[in-house]
C-alpha cells in the first residue's frame, strides 16, 4: 500500500459531497462500483457512482478522484454526465456487499459484512477492497453474540454467491442522515429484490417518508411485499392524502383489506379522501392542518407551529374554527399566516388575528383553479371548506405540484436552462 495511505471504510463515504479543484460541488457519493477478481484477489475499486446536482446519477473512475479526505471527495473536475448504468461483472459496494452473509475461510463459520475499507495500492492510482468488517452470530460458550473483528478480504468467501435473503440493517445504517427524497432515489436505483430488503429494514416513520417520495410503481411494489399487516401500520404514519393516492391505485379487494386492518380513526380519514374526485381540492387535501380555537393564543400558534413533523407548507398557516378542532371542524373562522404571528405578542388570541376575507376553496374545486388560486394569492396553502361552513382540510403546493407534473417526474433528471451567451 502507499505508505502512510489511510484506509477508508466506505460507510463514512456515503453521501459525501463531491467537488471539483475549483471548490464547487459536483454532487455527492451514491455508491463504489468494484469489480470482483478471481480466486482471493481483493476486489478492484473502479470509481464512484455520484448523484450529481440534476438527481442524475454518473460515474467518476477513481482514476479522476485526486483526494478523499475530511469528509469530502475531490476530483480532476472532468466528469462525464452519461448516466450510470452497472454492467454484469461489476458490484454495487453499500447496494449488494454490505449486510451479505459470508465465511471466515478459517473456521467456515458463517458471519455478516458490516463494512469494508478502501485503500490505495503503492505508487499507483489504483484502489482495492483490503478489509472486511463483520459481525459472528452464535457461537461457543465463550464467544459473546455479535463480536466484531476486521479481517483481510482473502479471510472471508461468498461474496461471489447470489445472496438470498441478505440483510439490510448496514445499508439502512449508512443512509441514515439522507433526506426521504435522497433515500427514495437510492432505493429506485437498487434491484427489486434488494429494495424489498431495505423496505423491509427501515422502521415505519421512515418507510412512511420514504415512500410518498417514490414513484407510483415502486410504491405499489414496495407495499405489496410488506406483510398486511405491516402495510397497514406504514399507510397509517404516511400522510392521509399520499396514503390515499397510493391505496387508490390498487385494486378494489387489496384496499379494503388494508382500510380494514388500519385503526378506524385513520381509515375514516383516508375513506373520506377517497370520496373525492383525484383531480379536486377534495382529492388533494390533507387533513390534518393545525386547526385553532378562538380563544386560542399566539403563542399556542406558535407551539403548534414549532411541530417537527409538520412540512413548512402546513406549518405556514394555521385555521381557526369553532370546536370540534378535528377535521371536519365547527365553523371555519378563518386563517392566521405565521408571519401574523410573529408579529403579535404572545396574549393576542387568534381569532383576533384571523383573515376571514380571502374565501375558502370548496372540495370539489378542480385543480387548474386550485392552481390559479394559490398564484393569485401568493399562498403555500389553503383551506378547503364544506357547505355547512367546516374545514375539511388543507391544499399545500406541494400536492399541487406533484399533479401539475408529469407522471415519472420522480424518475427524471433535473435540468437548469443554459444560460445565453452574448455574442
């Protein structure tokens, strides 16, 4: 090896922003590409898969990498931006080496990869696998479950074999601080069985996020994979308008079934979406806004507003109603914006502050004039209201936006318009 050359374990790599030698990033780290080699020859280390800024996904050949260091990838600045597409002799490092289950050549006992480190080979640019992380499982009497140790990659076998069932707890653990949109992506670019597998590993908050930010057919997959069960329990921590877009799209016996298994509170709540028109206020509403009592304060406001779960969108406004202050309300008051609220001191009940003038959208109003609505009046949100005069919900922009785009645009790229240059 390069004497002094660090190894790196390529779990501290994932998403590591990547830049070029003028300091600007180019995008960041999405997975290595290695390339397996005959008999116990450390695999080969061929580049690295980046997601650049346009959500496309390239590969940079480490031949183009001049640094890895503090947290931060360097490359010539030269990248070519055809898309990745993986061949049949190269492996996906996070995607399919971590979580596989192998042998420590030695002993033949069975144990898991949690990770493998990364080094460069002497006086060249080339890189290789040199190290194995991994877990045993039961073992002697005198062996504690879940021991550790770090091997030589010629130490351990299997990384060769077809994986069934291969565990998906280190892959999860690697993207953890990913946003749910970049996780989605990475779990697009992974093969069916594998994306099951992380699906499966993820706990049901995060599956719940994760999954309003796929497309449609991964959704329908994904769910259709998960015991009843446990499907009912992730459409229950998603957002009752994403739960039902996803449960409309399938067929009639399958969504009931899980309406059935879901608790009644939620269920009624996806149902009455589902009463709704798809393209209408009704239809791409949430339900769950922060509704207000009058007599309610600002600083109530603000401490509803502070929710960490709540999207910016929601968090923007709040809707003062007369009890009951689940959806569907007393009397609908009014809207209070949060900049209102910061501008008012703590005391000031909100019905005092409410904006009764702008009128509410009623559920059935179609989506060009839902559009035209939030443009006109510059909002993020807005309240939709029955006959009787009750809030039924909150349209928020970014449901408008997800019906205004295209079908697949989850699975396109990201274009900026190229700026004209004078002649």
């Amino acid at each position: 090896m390069v004497a002094g050359a660090p190894r790196i374990f390529v779990s501290h790599l994932a998403g590591v922003p990547v830049f070029d030698p003028n300091g600007d990033q180019v995008g960041r780290v999405s997975d290595l590409v290695v390339i397996l080699r005959v008999g116990r020859r450390p695999p080969r280390l061929l580049g690295m898969v980046v997601e650049v800024l346009s959500r496309r996904r390239v590969f940079v050949p480490m031949t183009r990498i001049t640094g890895i260091e503090s947290g931060q990838v360097i490359t010539t600045g030269v990248v070519n931006m055809r898309r990745f597409e993986q061949r049949p002799t190269e492996r996906l490092v996070l995607g399919e080496l971590l979580d596989r289950r192998v042998r420590l050549v030695e002993s033949g006992e069975e144990v898991t990869v949690l990770d493998v480190a990364i080094q460069q080979l002497p006086a060249r640019r080339d890189w290789e696998i040199d190290k194995v992380f991994v877990r045993r499982g039961k073992g002697g009497a005198l062996r504690r479950k879940g021991e550790t140790l770090t091997v030589e990659w010629s130490a351990v076998t299997g990384f060769s074999l077809e994986e069934e069932g291969q565990g998906a707890e280190n892959l999860v653990a690697t993207f953890e601080r990913l946003r749910p949109a970049d996780l989605a992506n990475v779990l697009h670019h992974l093969s069916p069985k594998r994306r099951a597998e992380v699906a499966a590993a993820l706990d049901d908050d995060r599956l719940a996020d994760v999954l309003e930010e796929l497309p449609e057919d991964d959704q329908i997959e994904i769910l259709g994979k998960l015991k009843e069960e446990r499907a009912a329990d992730v459409l229950e921590a998603m957002d009752p308008d994403d739960a039902a877009d996803l449960l409309s799209e399938l067929p009639e016996e399958d969504k009931e079934r899980l309406l059935t298994l879901m608790r009644p509170d939620d269920a009624a709540d996806v149902r009455r979406l589902l009463a709704y028109e798809d393209r209408t206020a009704g239809g791409l509403m949430t339900t769950e806004p922060i509704v207000l009592r009058p007599d309610a304060t600002v600083a109530d406001a603000l401490a509803r507003v502070r929710q960490q779960d709540l999207s910016p969108a929601l968090a923007a406004q709040v809707y003062v109603c007369r009890p009951p202050d689940e959806t569907p309300t007393g009397k609908y008051l009014g809207t209070v914006h949060f900049q209102r609220l910061l501008r008012d001191p703590p005391f000031t009940l909100v019905s005092s502050l409410a904006d009764s003038d702008l009128p509410p959208l009623s559920p059935d109003t179609p989506l060009r004039a839902v559009t035209s609505y939030l443009a006109a009046y510059n909002m993020v949100a807005a309240p939709v209201v029955d006959e009787s005069g009750s809030l039924l919900g909150a349209v928020t922009v970014d449901d408008v936006l997800d019906h205004l785009l295209p079908e697949d645009w989850r699975e396109t790229e990201f274009h900026e318009e190229e700026p004209e240059h004078a002649g």
